[in-house]
C-alpha cells in the first residue's frame, strides 16, 4: 500500500472518531468533541448583564485526563488548542445565534501562552522598577477566629498597564475575529490574587524568584466595530 495513502488514511479515520454533540436547554449550551485520547468541553451560559442585555459567556477549561496527574505540568498548546474550540464554536453557532460577553479560559496550562506571558513581565521595564520599589507584595490578612495568613499583593493597575503595552490579545483576537469578536480586556483581580509558582516558572527555564502576576480567568470580549 502506498505509504502516503496509508498516513491519509489513518487521519482519516482519527478525524472520523472525533465526534462533537451539543446539549442545549434554554440557557445553556454544552457543545463536546469526542477524541480519542480526551473529551473536550465548550460550556455556554446566557445570563443578564446590566446595561447590555442578555448575554452569553463562553467556559473552557482542560479536564484532569488532559494535564494528568500533575497540573503544574504544562503540556497542551494553545495554538492546537484554539482548532478545537473553533469546531466547537461553530457547532454551537449551528445551533444558536450567540451574543458573547466574555471568554473564561485559564490560560496557562498552555506552555505557548504562558512562555509568552511570562516574557513579557521579564522584558518590561515598568514592572521590573515596580517590583523593586514595591514595598506591600505580601500582605496580613486576620481570619474570623484570630489567626493570620500572609497573601500575595501587587498594584493590579500597573500588572494591566504592562499587560495592554504588549501585544499578548493577539492570539486570542485571532480566534475570535472570525466571529465578530475581540478582546476588549484582560483583568487582574484586587483579592486573592496569584503569581506564577517557582515549579512553573522552572518548568518554562526561568528564575524561579520572579514574581509575575496572574490574571482573572474571565477575558471580556467585545463586538468589532464596523
């Protein structure tokens, strides 16, 4: 058999047993790709968000079988990622027309998102000056029954600013212009907020003393204007 003709076969028949089903109630959209080595899920809720009207926000999130049994290993691409999404995207356009807020993804069991991301905090001169300034990046919490628990705390303002100096939303904003979309914001919580682990950050060979911020799982996104 030709050896060409075989390998197309073969991806044939994997491409044959990805299979994407949809359950929809009045509310929501589950849209679901089958594969053969996990079952990947794209969760759509319509809710009201004030001044805008009903709404959809889009869910997306690896499953425990995908990052195995260690979840600060950073194994999954976000560019091969992102053609699952799209199939599941469409699927559910197929079936509803959608009217999209927001996007919650966590974007860094991706190395390819979290390489970059983390780049951008080493090379930017503003954060690097802020981080050496900043005298407040832990902060004392006391608890309701006395005891005391030290959190990280860092300018949120400043975490964005560098963040929307950069050119990070592209990749995202290519998978959504498709659809009319782009990204509107990337947030950074003002509570409970989180920094990259000295194991991920080792995991990506960089120092594992940087101190690099972590944003909002929920990405606004906005229609394009035409």
């Amino acid at each position: 058999m030709n050896k060409l003709y075989l390998i197309l076969l073969i991806t044939f028949a994997l491409d044959c047993r990805a299979q994407i089903t949809i359950d929809s109630t009045k509310t929501t959209v589950t849209v679901r790709e089958k594969l053969p080595t996990a079952t990947k899920t794209l969760s759509i809720y319509r809710s009201f968000v004030p001044g805008q009207g009903l709404r959809h926000q889009l869910i997306y999130q690896p499953l425990t079988e995908e990052l195995g049994e260690e979840p600060e290993t950073m194994k999954l691409s976000f560019a091969t990622e992102s053609t699952h999404i799209r199939k599941m995207m469409d699927a559910a356009l197929a079936k509803r027309q959608l009217n999209i807020s927001s996007f919650s993804i966590n974007l860094f069991p991706y190395e390819d998102l979290a390489r970059k991301w983390v780049d951008i905090y080493v090379n930017s001169k503003h954060w690097n000056d802020y981080v050496k300034k900043a005298t407040n990046l832990k902060r004392t919490t006391t608890l309701f029954d006395g005891s005391e628990v030290s959190e990280v705390h860092f300018y949120a303002k400043m975490a964005k600013y560098v963040l929307d100096l950069s050119d990070f939303s592209a990749t995202l904003n290519d998978l959504f212009k498709p659809y009319g979309y782009t990204v509107a914001s990337i947030n950074f919580p003002e509570e409970h907020q989180q920094v990259f682990s000295a194991d991920k950050l080792m995991l990506l060979d960089k120092e594992p003393n940087l101190f690099i911020p972590m944003p909002e799982y929920s990405i606004t996104l906005a229609k394009i204007k035409k």
